[in-house]
C-alpha cells in the first residue's frame, strides 16, 4: 500500500468513525476471517463498526469470534441499508467488485456516500474505492489484514481474537498452507498469530472436522459423478439439485469438492458444476495446476473471475447445458491444458 494512502488512513481513522464491513456475497473463511478482525481491530481503536454479510455462510465458520454479531442484508435488509446510509467508512474485503455482493446490495454501497476502502487479492479490481489496498500475490485477504495493521503500526493491537481470525483465513484460502500462493511470508505471520494466541490445531478441528454423514453421502455422490475428459487433462463433478437435496444439502457442503478432480495425476483442470433452482444458475467453481489460468477462463465463458489457480462462475442454462457449453469450449485450450 502507498505511503499517502496509508497515512491518509491514519488522519482518518484517528477520530471515532461509523464504520461497515462487508465481505462478498457466500463467504467463504478468508471473507469472514478478514472482516472479523478488521471488526475486532476497529472496535478496539474505539469505532463503531459492524458486518454486514451480503448473505449467510457456512456453520464451520460460525464460531469464529463476533459471529453473533455479523448482520446479513439478505435477512434484514432495512437495518443494513440504514447502516450503510449512516457509516462514514465502508471496507470491502476479499472481492475486487460490488457485483460480488449481489445486485441490489452491490447498488446501495455504489451509491453510498461513505468513503469506500477495499483490501483484496483477486485479479482486476474495479476502481470503485477511494483508498485500494489490493494485491493478486498475497495468499489471503487475511494476510492483507495483517499487513495492513503493521502498515498502520498497530502490530500490538493483534490480540488472540483477531489473530484467530486471520488465522483462520489463510489457512483456508491457503489449502491449509499447500497452495503455491503461500510465500515464506505467510508463513512467518502464521507463526506470529500463533505467538498472539491463535490455536492451529483447534482452528483446523473446527473448520474441517465439523463433517456431517449427510456430507459424507453427498460427497460420495459427487465421487461417483467425476468424469475424466483424458485429451484435455481435465476432472469435473456436477451435482443436480436433487442430489443435493437427497443428501439435505447445507451451506458449506460442497466446499472443497472440487479440489478431489485436481488431485488425480496428470489433471490440469477441475471444475464442478452445481445446480442452485432457488438461485436458478448453475454455480461453477474451477481449479487449475500450473499456469493454466482458471481466471480468464471463468471469466471468458462463465461470467466469473477469481485467481489464477482458483476461479468461479456461473451458467443460466440447465445442468447439462452448462457442462456441454463447457465441454465445447475445451479444444480451443488444448495447447494451454497440455502438462
Ligand atoms: P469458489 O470456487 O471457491 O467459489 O471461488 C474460488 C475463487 O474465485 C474465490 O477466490 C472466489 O472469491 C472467486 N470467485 C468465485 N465466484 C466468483 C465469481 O462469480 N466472480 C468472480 N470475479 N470471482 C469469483
Ligand atoms: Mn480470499
């Protein structure tokens, strides 16, 4: 971040503000990880803040500290747009544009007033905010969190409530520290967040070791569906609403499925598609190894973005015609799929 923006940050956060932060639209842990401390961080300088998800999130993550506290403008969306029409500062953290928040969530926060602040690592932000802390080769927002406290002097501010948080965060966003995108840097703040109070093996316990039977059926259905497109080195799952529904699918179900089709050898790509009736889209994440760039992909075809690595997006036609669209996309990246 540049020296003026930070100290522009400084003035401005030396008087008591009114402040929102939002993650993007179906949280993930680094969204809630990062709002969370950035919350605690604030409340400890003497703010007022609160965090407003655009919608709900999964229940591993409902431990995390100031769960309780996290408004979602899905259920109540007259007290958070009130919030937002009387904050002065709005972070947004983990999303790099307002559509990420929903249509009508990502129109209230451009036209709000409020002096915007985004902290993010997902390739091509918009410029919609005032002061951009956003960089594509840091792991995690959380990791950014962090930074940005340092940036600010504040290391001594990280107490065991926020360093959890962050911890959280990069462990997730990480693929628990195996994911290329993690650096000796990242490293040595997860070892100082465990120095600040933070608990690896409990935070781990309660993110992964939450499984329900239901989840275990659901993912052994998932298995059961992964094709292999062997002349592209490509994996996909898709899961149709009524299999998801079979196994009383819950948020957070599906998280990590994806990850199974990149761990067969030789795989380049792997992708899963997932049919949402309520939202009526087909939501699609992708996972690539290498250079292979999951990002232009899913933003090419898909209407979606994400990191190089690590993408998602999403169809409005059915199941299957999102998989053959998919499908007949793949030759025209046969070189770029090549291990
Ligand atoms: P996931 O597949 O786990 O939903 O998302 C993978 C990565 O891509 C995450 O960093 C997520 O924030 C990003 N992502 C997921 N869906 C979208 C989307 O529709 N648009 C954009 N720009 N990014 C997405
Ligand atoms: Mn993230």
């Amino acid at each position: 971040m540049e020296k003026s923006q930070i100290e522009a940050i400084q003035l401005l956060l030396k008087q008591p503000k009114n402040i929102v932060i939002v993650p993007h639209r179906n949280p993930d842990g680094d969204a809630m990880g990062s709002t969370l401390a950035l919350y605690h961080y604030l409340i400890s300088l003497g703010h007022e803040a609160s965090v407003i998800a655009p919608n709900d999130y999964p229940e591993f993550l409902k431990w995390l500290p100031g769960t309780d506290l996290v408004k979602q403008f899905e259920f109540d969306e007259e007290e958070c747009s009130k919030l937002i029409a009387e904050s002065e500062i709005i972070f947004t953290l983990d999303f790099n544009d307002l559509s990420r928040v929903g249509n009508q969530m990502g129109n209230i926060l451009e036209t709000a007033s409020s002096l915007k602040i985004m902290i993010d690592h997902h390739q091509q932000p918009s410029a919609y905010a005032k002061y951009m802390y956003s960089n594509v080769e840091i792991s995690s927002t959380c990791e950014m969190v962090y930074n940005f406290i340092e940036f600010l002097g504040d290391e001594s501010k990280i107490d065991a409530v926020i360093a959890t948080c962050l911890y959280t965060g990069i462990m997730t966003d990480t693929g628990s520290f195996r994911f290329p995108s993690t650096t000796s840097r990242t490293l040595e703040i997860a070892g100082d967040l465990m120095k600040r109070g933070a608990n690896h093996s409990d935070i781990h316990n309660q993110v992964f070791d939450t499984n329900s039977y239901n989840r275990l059926q659901l993912l052994s259905c998932a298995l059961g569906n992964l094709k292999i497109l062997k002349d592209y080195n490509t994996a996909y799952i898709s899961l149709s609403q009524e299999e998801l529904d079979k196994f009383e699918f819950k948020k957070g179900d599906t998280e990590g499925f994806v990850n199974y089709g990149l761990s067969i050898k030789g795989i380049v790509m792997a992708v899963i598609f997932i049919e949402n009736v309520q939202d009526d889209i087909i939501k699609i994440s992708f996972r690539s190894k290498g250079s292979f760039s999951v990002n232009d992909f899913a933003r090419s075809h898909f209407n979606g973005g994400g990191h190089t690595n690590a993408a998602g997006g999403r169809s409005e036609t059915s199941l299957n015609g999102a998989i053959e669209k998919f499908i007949s996309i793949l030759p025209a990246y046969k070189q770029q799929l090549a291990p």
